[in-house]
C-alpha cells in the first residue's frame, strides 16, 4: 500500500488578528484570538491524508496540553500518529502568528520539543519509515536530522519530497539526493540567487537547481500559481481566483496534496492543478489545519472553474 511518511514539526499556532501589525512601541487593539493546531510537519501531513493518501507522522511533542490537542488534530483528519514521540523535557512547540486583515501573516517559531526529532530518534523509527512510498519533510526540525534522512532515504532508494523552509542553506552533496523541491520565491533565491521578477526568471533558476540534480522543482508564486520544473517539461499552473483571508496554511496545502497526487500515479500536470486548487481553497479559511479542505470540496472547486474557464 502507498504511504506518505511526514517527518517534520508539530506546532501549537497563537493566532492574533488585526488590521495591521502595530510600529515599535505602539500599542493597538486586536480583532480576535485562537489557538489553532499547526506546524508544518502537521500541516503537510493532514493536507496529504485529506487528499486521500494513507499518511504517517513522525515528530515529537510535549506532554502537555497542546501536545495533546495536536495529536487528536492528526488523528481527526486520518494521520496516524503512533510514531509521535511524547517528552516531559520541553514543552511543545509553539507559533506566535500575527494575521493582518489582508491576509499577510507574520509568524514567531519556538521549537520546543520539535527539536528532539534528532538523528537517534530517526533510527529507532527508521524500521517504520522505510515502509514509506515518499518521506515529506520540512525545515522545522534539526538540519542536520533532515540532512540525515535524505541519505538514508537515498541509500534505500525511497523518494523524498522536500519543502525547505524556514529556509536554511542545503549542501549541494544533499540537494541532489532530493527527488521533489517545493520552494516559494524567498527559498527560489536562497539557493539559485538571482532576480526572479518574472515567470521566465523563475524557470531559468529552476532548471539550474535541475542542473544540480534535483529531478522536480516546484515553486509556488501567491497570485501567480505555480510552476514545475523538470529537465523534460515545464508547467505553469495560473493561481485561482478567491478572496484570500488567511495564507497561513497554503503552501502545506500545495506540498501536501502534491505529495498525495504523485503516490497516487496523478500525471505532474494534474497534480499541480489539484495542489493548486487546494491551496486556493485553503487562503479562504482562518487558521493552518482547520483551513485545509477535503478532497472532494477540492475536486468540485477545481472542476467547477476548469468548466468555466475561471482561474
């Protein structure tokens, strides 16, 4: 059976919303507050098990409140969350995220007890994740256990999907063991660094990161959609249109749903569609989990505007 391994973080979001973000020592009034279940690891996951695929998350979190209430999150969207680690040592893992009424967010990471997904705790797991179709991991865990699974996920010849951000430098010897690269314009540029002011740009900087060894690039441009990079194709995906409240969540969305696509056998062009679609769907929404949709709302939603002709 295919199965999506998620290795990443698991994080308690502080969610404040408010007209604008306030100047150095000014004090202003809020529109609202919520603790709402989050991390990238999490959030990649759920996005992947809501698409349809059988999905496993590895990771660590306190015990604790909000470790608890992160667990069920995974457990109601139909990740399965025996191979998440509880520790008494830290708390878990929080995101402080400041939510402008224009949908920007502004978001303060504390790791927590993300940061014991070290390498030891790899290789007691590692009998389970190599069962894995595809291991999907992040930047909010240690580097160096990133960089570690991605050698071992190379050895045993299990493809990796990696989605670097926050974004940290990846050696080179490292990049050309990733089979998938989801990458904004930010994390474009931390690697390949040029202006990327255009489409075109874009996919000049895509195909180098290509020229490095990496077989699939994606980046994900806002309002501009999406593209992928291959050393056989190109394609553009045009953003959909929908009025975005909250873009916390959709570039989990896109990573997770693409994720889903290619175990699934998509085609690379109707996985970009689907991950598209997704994400749009998911800027509608305040929150990172609670935002992401179900398969079926994201199939009717792409459906209905592929027939329009509406993006």
């Amino acid at each position: 059976m295919n199965r999506i391994s998620v290795i990443g973080s698991l994080n308690m979001d502080l969610v404040i919303q408010t007209e604008r973000v306030p100047l150095a020592g000014e004090t202003i009034s809020g529109r609202d507050f919520n603790l709402i279940p989050g991390g990238k690891g999490a959030n990649q996951a759920i996005a992947a098990a809501k698409a349809g695929s059988p999905t496993s998350m590895f990771g660590c979190v306190g015990d604790d409140e909000f470790g608890e209430v992160l667990l069920n999150s995974l457990k109601d969207a139909g990740v399965n969350t025996v191979n998440v680690s509880k520790t008494s040592k830290v708390r878990t893992g929080v995101a402080s995220i400041i939510l402008e009424s224009s949908g920007e967010n502004r978001i303060i990471i504390i790791s927590g007890a993300n940061n014991l997904v070290d390498t030891a705790y790899v290789d007691s797991h590692w009998d389970e994740i190599k069962l894995s179709s595809l291991i999907l991991l992040q930047h909010e865990i240690p580097l160096e256990t990133c960089h570690y699974i991605i050698e071992k996920a190379h050895a045993s010849s299990i493809p990796v999907m990696l989605n670097p951000a926050p974004f940290h430098e990846i050696p080179t010897d490292v990049l050309t063991k990733v089979d998938y690269l989801v990458v904004n314009e930010v994390e474009l540029q931390g690697i390949v660094p040029a202006q990327v002011s255009s489409i075109e740009d874009v996919i000049r900087a895509g195909k180098k990161i290509n020229q490095m060894g990496v077989k699939q690039v994606l980046i994900t441009l806002g309002g501009d959609g999406a593209v992928l990079v291959s050393n056989e194709e190109v394609i553009h995906q045009p953003a959909f249109t929908v009025n975005a409240v909250d873009t916390t969540a959709a570039g989990d969305t896109f990573v997770g749903y693409f994720a889903s696509a290619i175990i699934n056998g998509f085609g690379l062009k109707q996985a970009l569609v689907n991950s598209c679609g997704a994400a749009a769907l998911a800027v509608t929404k305040v929150g990172a989990q609670s935002s992401i949709p179900c398969n079926d709302d994201t199939q009717s939603f792409v459906q209905k505007y592929t027939t329009e002709g509406v993006r």
